[in-house]
C-alpha cells in the first residue's frame, strides 16, 4: 500500500543538474536593465561586460595575475577552446569517470588525435588513482563529474612544478567548492550551474602558465576563429577586457550579473559553499537511512555536494534487465514531475540507472528536507504500481 502523501511540498521544485534552478528571489522583472538592441561593442555594451568578468573574478578570489573572458557555447566550448588552442606540444593525461571526462577523450584520440594520450579510467562511482599522473604530462580533466556524482577531493595530486599545464572542467564546482587556482591552468564554467544563470554563455580563467602556452605554442590544426586566443602570436588582450569573441546575449548577460549581484548579497563565495554543504548535508541525512538508495560514490571523500548521484538498493530493481531500470527511472521521476514535486532527478543517459539531485548554492535547504518524504513516497507508488 502506497503511504499516505506528505504534508509538506518543496517550494520550488527545481532540482534539474543543468540548467539549474534560479536564485531565491528570482524573476524576469530583475531583467530589466538588460541593453538590449545595442550592440555588445558599444559603450554601455562593453562596460557591462567589464563589469561582469571583474565581479566574476572578485567572487571567485582569483589570483590577480589570472585572466578570466566569455567565450561561446558554455563550458564544452571553453574546454574544446582550450584543448584546441593549447594542447599537442606535450603527451596529455586525461581523467575519465564519467560522460565528461569521456567526451574529452574523445577530443584527444578521435579528433586532435594527440599523440602519446593516455587515459586514466575508473567507473561511475570512482576516481582513477591520481597518484598515476605523470606531471610532465598536460592534464585534461573534470573538477566534479556532474554525471557521476564524484569530484576530485583537491588538488593535491597536481605537483606544483609541473612541467604541462592544467585543463579544467569546473562546470558544477565552480561558486560551490574551493578550488586550489595555483594547480589550475585552463579552467572552464557555464552559467547555468552553481549560479543558476541561462545556458549558452562559457567562461575561461586562465593562468599565467596557460598565457605562456598560448604564446608558445602554434596549433598544427587549423582553429575556428571562436578556438582564437592569440592575434600576431600574443595574447588578445581585447577579449580580457570587454571584447568577445562572437555576439552574446546581452539579456543572459544581464541575468548572469543578477545571479552575481544576489551571490554578493548573501556573502559571497563562503555562503555559496555553505549553502551548497547544507543542501548536500540535508540530503545525505536522508540517504543514509533509506532503505533502497545509496551515493553512486562509496567513499565520501570523493562525493560531489552538488549534482548528487544515487543508485538504487533495491533487490528486486537490481534482477531487472538494464533497459527495464531506465524504464523504471523514468517513471519514478514522472511520479515527482506530475505531482510538481520534483523536475528533471533521473539520472544522464550515460549513467548507471538512477536519481540525480542538485544541491547547488541557489536550491533552499528547506526544499530538499521537503523533498526527501517525497522520495519514499514516490518509490512506493512505484512498486505498488
């Protein structure tokens, strides 16, 4: 018999891993100042950009010797930038735990075709031994896999007087965990994540070790102009300090220093962790005494506080074939979808069958207490289906 239905229902249901919910407070009116029919290389155009890669860089703490610019197609496209523009005068290292970390690889080998790659693999659920990365080697890898629910615990295993250079996906670590900016060279972000601005937009802070590597090093392949870092064999300096590589959306622009503006309001990047961390907390509480889900990720060192993976216990779901698993995901998050409890908590399509919730900075921590009744409830509908 299905239990009775919970009293108490998240008040916003918006717990999608990408695009992620919007800031508490949001709404459209806040939009208001967006500089829309201008063009992004005017005046106004400019010094809002400015503004956004200055408060973006405030936010982070980055060093003061770090760049940080807006390019597009999100954060893929500021990593395929990266690897483009900066990799192929080393052997490269790449990390794959999940369907990230799985794309980059396919770059290396497929595409650029990068001699001397090797790739350091370990299933959903776990990292490879860090301990194995060859630190004369360039490193392509994924901070948090948003997909399997696993981040790298810190950046310790990146040596100091590495020889390569660091490729970063940060995408859903960014704003919610600290990140060691001395070991990170090239490091990629979208909007969409942490801070629950509109997809489409990539960011990219480079170090100096990565300037250095775009100066010194000219691709054998041909670069898009959107790959193109570098004017006359030095860095484009323009694109640093309000120019852009191709047109952006001056009103995700807007909601982007919104998102930024509110970030600032409620403390900055140690409120954003914290928020994150009680997110993560409150849920964790609840798996650890559920009797059919578990953390993808055995060892918690390794768990991801922000796009939770959870596998299912279940006896009974474990028998059954791999596509009626996916099947039965699907309706248990349809179950949530319909009652407007929950959106969008099935797990990514490459992943092991499962829920996947984001306890990122802009979800309430109440939200998620609410949420996790509903869990129970939804997967008893499930089985007295």
């Amino acid at each position: 018999m299905t239990p009775n239905r919970p009293a108490v229902r998240p008040a916003r249901p918006f717990f999608s891993s990408g695009p992620c919910a919007k800031h508490p407070g949001w709404s459209v009116d806040r939009l208001s100042g967006a500089l829309l029919g201008r063009s992004h290389r005017s005046k106004p155009g400019m010094a809002k950009i400015r503004e956004m890669l200055a408060r973006t860089k405030a936010l982070l703490r980055l060093p003061g010797d770090y760049r940080v610019t807006m390019v597009p197609a999100s954060d893929t496209g500021a990593v395929e930038l990266s690897m483009w523009a900066m990799l192929g005068q080393r052997p490269v290292d790449v990390l794959m735990w999940e369907s990230f970390g799985a794309e980059w690889m396919r770059d290396a080998i497929n595409h650029l075709k990068l001699p001397g790659t090797r790739v350091l693999k370990a299933d959903y659920g776990e990292l490879p031994d860090l301990g194995t990365v060859d630190p004369a080697h360039d490193i392509v890898f994924v901070w948090n896999g948003t997909t399997s629910g696993v981040r790298v615990p810190d950046g310790d295993w990146i040596a100091a007087d590495r020889e390569g250079i660091t490729i970063c996906d940060a995408t859903s670590a960014a704003f919610a965990m600290e990140l060691p900016w001395p070991k990170l060279d090239a490091t990629c972000f979208s909007w969409q994540k942490v801070l629950g601005g509109e997809a489409a937009h990539g960011m990219l802070v480079l170090s100096p070790r990565a300037v250095a590597r775009l100066e010194s090093h000219e691709p054998p392949w041909p670069l898009p102009k959107i790959f193109r870092l570098t004017k006359d064999g030095r860095l484009n300096e323009d694109l640093f300090e309000g120019g852009t590589l191709n047109t952006p959306s001056m009103l995700a622009l807007e909601d982007y220093l919104d998102t930024l503006a509110w970030a600032e309001s409620i403390g900055g990047l140690d409120a954003l962790i914290a928020r994150t961390n009680a997110n993560f907390a409150a849920l964790s509480q609840w798996v650890r005494t559920s009797e059919w889900a578990a953390f993808n990720a055995a060892d918690a060192r390794v768990r991801s506080p922000t796009s939770v993976c959870l596998k299912i216990m279940d006896r009974t779901f474990s028998r059954l074939p791999v596509a009626e698993q996916f099947a039965a995901v699907r309706r248990f998050a349809a179950i949530l979808e319909d009652e407007g409890i929950a959106f969008d908590i099935a797990s990514h399509r490459t992943a092991p069958p499962g829920l996947r919730i984001w306890c990122g900075a802009t979800i309430e921590e109440e939200d998620v207490v609410a949420l996790t009744p509903w869990l129970d409830w939804a997967w008893n509908r499930l089985n007295a289906e």
